[in-house]
C-alpha cells in the first residue's frame, strides 16, 4: 500500500454520531443545530475566526477550500458569505459526504456554490485554484509524517499573488503539560490493571497519535514549529472558553486551549 494514501481506520465506513446524521428530516438538522450550538461551541467558535478571515481579506468572488470538511456545515455557512463564490469541500469519509447534500439543503445554501470532493490531507486534486484554505477541525486528524505534503498539497492550490491571510485553522486545539501528566497517570494505571487495548502509546512518546481514529495531541511549540517549517507565519488567537457548554470541567480547562490561527506566507 503507497503509504501516502492511507487513511486513519475511523474514517473507513464510518459509523456516523446520531448528532452530525442529518437527513431531510427537520429534526436531524436540529440535532446537528443543537450540538454545534448548544453542546459545543463549535459555531460560535468558527463564525468568529471566518470572520476575522474575512475582514483580512478584502476581495469577493472568492473560492475557498474547506479541508476535511465534514458534514459539511462550516462549507455551508462559508458559502452563504456575501463574497465566497464558491467552496470545495475536501472530505475522505464517504459517510460524512453522503450527508453534504442534506446540510447544503437545510442551510439553504445555493445550488452550486459548494462542491464536495473526495481527497485526504495528502492526495487531493482540485477542480481550480483557491483564495484560502481552512481546516476546521481537521489538523489534529493529520499523522505528523503527512504534514509536510499536506503544506505542499495547500501551496499548489493557492491563486497567486501571495495575499494576506491564507490559511485558517480554526475549532483545534493544542494541550498543556498537565495534558502529559494526566496521560502518564493513565498510562500506569492501565499497565498495572493490564488493559493492553488502551495502550498504543508508550513512555517515551504519551503523546502518539491515535492508530484508529489519528488523533493527535499537539503542543502550542510543536504547532509553532509545524507552521514555521512550512514556510508561514501565524496570528494565534486563544479561546477563553472551553469548546464543550455541557459537563466541562475546571481541570479539562487546564489541559486543553482551544484557538484559532490566520498564517501568512513568509516571502523574501
């Protein structure tokens, strides 16, 4: 298998949470709505980071590409904006795709205006170039190995001249030393009660990637020097709250930070 075209297993048939299986009926959009708006702040958190986006970026007609995507619902309020023409939607779930249409449609959001594609953070071909590039969501999905394509993937799908503001990761986050310590904790808990499942890690790296789902758990220097290698500056911008309004916790505060980030491209 080129190990360029793997995908995490989690995304392979996936089985899709009750709240993102939105269908035509009015009630599984209100799932959706409930979790996004209510659950989580992952609405709040995304409209406030696309439009600081926006007003960095004064153009209209603007074509965006929306990285692992999802569902679809960030495409969609991004191609109600007044001044996006057109999103692409990059997603490799094929069950999370399959819902697209229902969102679009629920969101009433114009025939046209968002195409959904299949790709991974490291193959994707695009129908045309982009003015930026969001991953909501998405970064932390990405194996450490797949980072630097998935750069290189974003540079040949950008339009040129080099414009401000290019790149928007938003609704991630980056975990604190508490973070490490707790899953060292767990780490020895688990080795002594002898449940060899649960480890994937070990010792030397608490912090690997989840095998099934990819899930990564970055610090704030890791994410730093992941943007300076490729090239990019980048404007961090802390979330104050936690991403979860339901039984979030003091102690999940301190282990997690939730931000955005607007990169711009470093030129000579």
């Amino acid at each position: 298998m080129d190990k360029n075209n793997i995908l995490a297993e989690r995304f392979i048939d996936e089985k899709i949470a009750n709240h993102w299986n939105v269908g035509e009926s009015l009630e599984s959009f209100n799932l959706l709505l409930n979790h996004i708006e209510n659950n989580t702040n992952f609405k709040f958190y995304f409209e406030e980071a696309f439009n600081q986006l926006m007003i960095d970026r004064k153009e209209s007609d603007m074509v965006v590409l929306d990285i692992g995507g999802g569902v679809g619902w960030t495409s969609a309020l991004m191609a109600k904006h007044p001044r996006v023409k057109k999103v692409i939607l990059l997603e490799p779930s094929s069950s999370r795709r399959s819902i697209n249409k229902h969102i679009l449609k629920h969101f009433k959001v114009p025939e046209g205006k968002v195409e959904s594609i299949n790709g991974t953070f490291q193959d994707f071909k695009l129908s045309e170039k982009v003015d930026v590039v969001v991953l909501c969501a998405s970064i932390h999905h990405c194996f450490d190995e797949f980072i630097p394509i998935l750069f290189d993937n974003i540079e040949r799908s950008l339009k040129e001249p080099i414009g401000k503001s290019r790149i928007l990761i938003t609704n991630d986050h980056v975990v604190t030393p508490l973070w490490t310590l707790k899953r060292f904790a767990g780490y020895i808990k688990n080795s002594i009660l002898g449940r060899r499942k649960t480890l994937w890690n070990s010792l030397g790296n608490l912090r690997a990637p989840h095998p099934y789902s990819s899930e990564h758990w970055r610090t704030r220097k890791e994410l730093d020097e992941i943007i300076e290698k490729a090239s990019y500056t980048h404007r961090f911008f802390k979330i104050q709250q936690s991403a979860l309004t339901e039984n979030k916790t003091y102690l999940h505060k301190l282990q997690f930070v939730y931000y955005y980030s607007l990169l711009d491209r470093i030129t000579d």
